[in-house]
C-alpha cells in the first residue's frame, strides 16, 4: 500500500489560498511573491516565513522518507511522483500552526524592518536568503534594496503623479510604465528630442507609423536587424506632455491585440517585459532581461521614496 491509499488531503477548493499557490520554489510563485511585497509588505513577510516554513517541512518529510526506504516502510518506488507530491501537500498543511516555526521567522524578519535593526526597511528581503541560502522571495531583486541614486529617485517623482492618473485609467502598474519609461530614456538622460531641441515627452521609443497625425521627432537610434545592431534613422511620436504620453502607451498596449498577451500578465515585470518583447516591441534580443531589471528598479526606488 502506498501512502496515497491511507491518507487523505483536503479538496483544493478547501484549501488556504496560500496553500493553492504552492511552494516559492518556482516562478510562477515568486512572482506572486513579488507582487504581493508591492501591496502589502507586512503580508509578504508572513507569507515569506510560510513558504520557507514549507520548504523545511517537506525537506524534514523527504528525509524520513528516505532514511526508511530500504526498509520498505513508506511504500515501493512506483509512488516516486505521487509521494512527492503528497509530501508537498502534507509540508504544506503542517505549516501555519501556532507558534511554530513560522512564527519565528516571520518575528524575526519584523524585527529587521525596524529602525536601527538592520539600517534600511529592505533588510526583511535579504536576511531569508542569508539564513536559509534560498532566493529572497519578497525582494524584486536580488539581495538588499539599494539606495536610488538622485537620478533615479528625481525620474520617479517627477513622473509618479502621471502614471498613477493612467494606471487608474487603464490598470497598467504605474511602476511598470515608469520603469520602462525610465529604460527607453536612461533615467531621463537620454530624451527624444525635436528638432528644435526641445522635449518631445516620448517617454516610451513609439514611433510614428503611418497612421499617426500629430508631431513626429526624428532621430538616429539602434535598431537590431538579424540579431545585429544598426544605427538608422527613426521617426518618433510628439506630445505636448508627459501624461499625453503614458495614455498614449497605455492605450498602445491596452487596445491593440498584439499586446493582448502583455495585459495578461500585469502581476509580474518578468512576465510584462517577456511579453512585451514577444509581442515585437523592441528588436534588442535582451530586451526583456533589461526591462524587468529596471521596472524592480523602479519599484524598489519607490519604496524608498515611500
């Protein structure tokens, strides 16, 4: 008789919420890690210390397993995929209860968000990884949230009260159109221009294609023809403002169905910026690497900025 035979799970649909998630050890469940840090840091830190709760859990269950194989104990090796994931199951229904081990975990990550523990609020996302050697799953990136630099900190005020007017408007994160504003400008270093110099708000690289009837800002730019990279001349769109221009990406990729996929998947940046690439927006083969790593950027300068 396997394990399956004399023990019984609970439905999915009776199961926490947390628990039909599964286990941050993929990244699928980072991601929702990920997202939920960006809403509600104190929710995060418990769910953190559940998962890694889990993790322990199923590592002590396996071990048993293991060490009573030989013996015939714990059912025959026919089971493998089927024990495995009742061990999963099991690790996960152990977790939670009171005054266990995620309890702990979960003090001692509060304890590293207050002033003078640690010496910044995204000490909580690192210490995880120090203790356990598994990634921070409440981080946006890897290891501590770094200071923003003035540049970067200035970009995100400056354009904030915009993109949250159009995040409302379109349910776009106003930090993923801030961060890929930030990635087509340099941080506001390297704007398009008309030209007459002056700022022609294109925040995004959309260039003008035929249908388009306002101002047009031509400039040299990179393009990526069959993987190489060639300087050519480009036509751009114009606007009178910033907000003009995050509505006009929001509707860009809100409405137009080659970026059906892209509203799809607004709960992660890696998932936005793998689907904005597939969808063609940009010929860099490495675009979508360097989008997610600016979007977390932006994020964590956000956070700083409070």
């Amino acid at each position: 008789m396997t394990p399956t035979a004399s023990l019984s799970l609970p439905a999915a649909s009776a199961m926490p919420l947390a628990m039909q998630r599964g286990l941050a050890v993929d990244s699928t469940s980072l991601d929702q890690l990920n997202h939920l840090a960006g809403r509600d840091s104190r929710a995060a830190i418990r769910e953190t210390a559940r998962q890694f709760e889990a993790l322990f859990m199923r590592e002590l269950l396996k071990s048993m397993r293991e060490a009573t194989e030989s013996s015939g104990l714990m059912g025959d090796e026919s089971a493998g995929l089927g024990t495995q994931m009742l061990d999963e199951q099991w690790a996960l229904k152990m977790t939670g209860l009171p005054r266990g081990l995620g309890e702990m975990i979960e003090r001692q990550l509060l304890l590293q968000t207050q002033p003078g523990a640690a010496g910044a609020a995204g000490a909580a996302d690192a210490a995880p990884a120090a203790a356990l050697a598994l990634p921070p799953a409440t981080a946006t990136v890897r290891g501590p949230v770094a200071q923003p630099s003035a540049s970067q900190a200035a970009f995100v005020s400056q354009h904030r009260q915009a993109a949250q007017q159009v995040e409302r408007e379109s349910g776009i994160p106003a930090s993923f159109m801030i961060g890929k504003a930030a990635h087509e400008t340099g941080w506001g270093r390297s704007p398009i221009r008309n030209a007459d110099g002056s700022d022609s708000f294109n925040l995004f690289g959309i260039k003008a294609t035929p249908g388009w009837r306002g101002r047009v800002a031509e400039i040299t730019t990179t393009e990526y023809v069959n993987g190489a990279p060639q300087r050519m001349v480009q036509r751009f769109r114009a606007y009178d403002n910033p907000v003009e221009a995050f509505r006009d990406y929001a509707r860009l990729i809100g409405r137009s169905p080659r970026y059906a996929e892209v509203m799809q998947n607004l709960h992660s940046p890696r998932a936005f910026a793998q689907e904005v690439q597939q969808a063609g927006y940009a010929t860099d083969p490495r675009y979508a690497s360097k989008l997610e790593r600016v979007i977390n950027a932006t994020i964590n300068v956000k956070r700083a900025l409070g």
